[in-house]
C-alpha cells in the first residue's frame, strides 16, 4: 500500500512540475504584460527582415550581390532586431548624444554614418572594456595620452564625451589617409591598423568584403550597418518609440575651475545642483574634489536650472 501510493505521489508531482515548466515558456492563461500586451509577443517571428536593395557606409557600397555579405548583414540585423531591450534604450540614447556627435564629426570633417560606430563600441554608455578600453569610443590609455588627454586618479578625459570624439576622429581620419577606405578605416578602429595590415599583407586584398578578418572585426561593419537601417526606419523593424519618450539633449551652462576644488558637492551645491547630477554631467570627474593642476583650466557642465525635471513635467 505504501509502496503504491509513493508511486502515485511521484507521478502526480512529476506531472506538476512538467506543468509548472510548460507555463513558464508559454505563459500562464490570460496573462498580461504591462501596458496590455500578452505575455508572448503578439508580433509575429518570421525568418528574416527583407534586407534594402542597397546599403553604404560612409558613402561605400556594401557589396550586397555576394552571398557572405548579405547573410552576414542579415545576421546582425535580426540579432539587433530581436535583441529589443538594448536596442530600444540605445535608440533612446541616439537621440540625446547623436546631435552633439553629428556636429563633431562634421566639424572634423568625417562621414556621418560614424556616429553609428559609437553604437558598436559602447551602445552609448560609458563602459570599461575587459582590455582597460574607456567611455563611448572606447579608447585606450595609450591612444588617449598620445592625445594629450589627462588620465589620473582625479581626471579621466576618456569619460569626456566631446573631447574623446574629437580623439575617435582624429583615428578614422589617418586610418582613411592610410587605407583610402572608410570601412577600413572604421574596421581598424575594431581591430587596430596593425591586425588589418597583417591580413592585407597575407591574403593580397585591401577590401573589407573580401578580407578573412577575427569573428569581431568581420562582423563590425555589419553591426554598425544593422544599427544605421533600425535607427533610420524603426518601425519597420518592429520599434515603435513616441518623440517624448526619446532622452532628450542635456541642457547645461559651462564653468571654468582653474583652481583645486575641495568638495565637489559643495560645488554642485553652489550652482544650484548636487553632486549626483554633476558627475552624470561631467563623468571624467573620477573624485569629489580637484587638485590644482597649474597652468590648466577645466570646463565643468553645469545642469540648467529646471532641466532636471522638464521632461518628466512634458510628459504629464
């Protein structure tokens, strides 16, 4: 008797959790997400997006006709597509930081479509990559002292957005001087001048498409291609974003520090703001306090007064 109702007992709680497994993918009846929506996407998951009848980078064609090509830009697309948590933030993002890089790159007199690099490197965020590289370009120690940039335990100009983009710049500017290539020169910001030299040297080819390149760098190009098409046409791609739900531009007044600040919330404090906000501002900022440097002047961003909250207020 007891050996039969143990048997009975594992069986109905092996049905159960099978149960309990089964609902977790599927949803439970009924089940809604906010905002209405069910639990599993309404949106239909076909094979893949229609890919355009043509794509360029930086003013060079995508040599769509080959075969790799297109399925490697069908790749990256559908990852990015479905991929919608990140994606939907980083075209929120573009929103703020895009116009600011837009005028950079056009007062330094690089291709547009290299705002969307800063997609493929840092999805717009401020991250430190395994290897030590820092900010929304990425950028490395080395380069960024070449640059003149300051690096300390005080001061991190990697974090500084304009000035690391000027520094972005300056590299795409003298890879295209090297390679006469645009998509090389944004490939070599990938996988550094040397590795794309060494692989035009072995395999006698000084095209992108037609290089053998590491997993990352092959697929850079088309990662930053993928980002460009959902950027310009969301809603084709199933993002359907209203204008005051992007983040809107940083309205800030600047002020210059020549001297040691002791405490940078009684600073902040000061202007109006606290520390809190003035490091989001200003993030190259690593202390809450400065150290006089001499003959060195700093620009700090000062949030405007309301700034903090006229979005939420807009959108009420």
């Amino acid at each position: 008797m007891k050996n039969n109702f143990r048997k009975w007992y594992l069986l109905f709680s092996l049905i159960a959790v099978s149960a309990v497994i089964l609902l977790s993918f599927t949803g439970f009846p009924g089940e809604k997400q906010p905002g209405g929506s069910s639990f599993m996407s309404d949106v239909p998951v076909s094979g893949a997006f229609r890919l355009p009848d043509s794509v360029s980078f930086a003013g060079e064609m995508m040599p769509l006709g080959n075969f790799d090509t297109r399925e490697s830009l069908d790749r990256e697309i559908i990852m990015t597509a479905y991929r919608h948590g990140s994606t939907i933030l980083i075209i929120k993002r573009a929103a703020r930081y895009f116009p600011v890089i837009e005028k950079i790159l056009e007062e330094e007199g690089i291709p547009d479509d290299f705002k969307y690099v800063a997609l493929a490197e840092s999805e717009l965020m401020n991250q430190v990559s395994p290897a030590g590289a820092v900010g929304f370009w990425q950028i490395m120690s080395a380069t960024a002292k070449e640059h003149g940039m300051e690096i300390n335990n005080e001061v991190d100009e990697r974090y500084h957005f304009e000035k690391s983009t000027r520094v972005a710049c300056d590299y795409f500017r003298k890879s295209y001087q090297k390679y006469g290539s645009w998509t090389l020169a944004a490939a070599s910001y990938n996988g550094g001048r040397n590795a794309i030299d060494e692989q035009i040297a072995i395999q006698k080819k000084n095209n992108y498409y037609d290089l053998l390149l590491s997993d990352e760098t092959a697929r850079y190009i088309f990662r930053i291609a993928a980002y460009k098409l959902i950027i310009e046409n969301p809603s084709y791609y199933g993002f359907s974003i209203r204008p005051e739900e992007m983040y809107q531009p940083l309205r800030y007044t600047e002020v210059k520090v020549d001297t040691a600040v002791t405490d940078f919330a009684r600073f902040a404090a000061g202007f109006g703001t606290n520390y809190k906000l003035l490091k989001f501002f200003n993030p190259w900022l690593r202390k809450p306090f400065l150290t006089r440097r001499t003959n060195k002047t700093y620009l700090i961003k000062i949030p405007e007064p309301g700034s903090r909250t006229e979005f939420e207020a807009d959108n009420l």
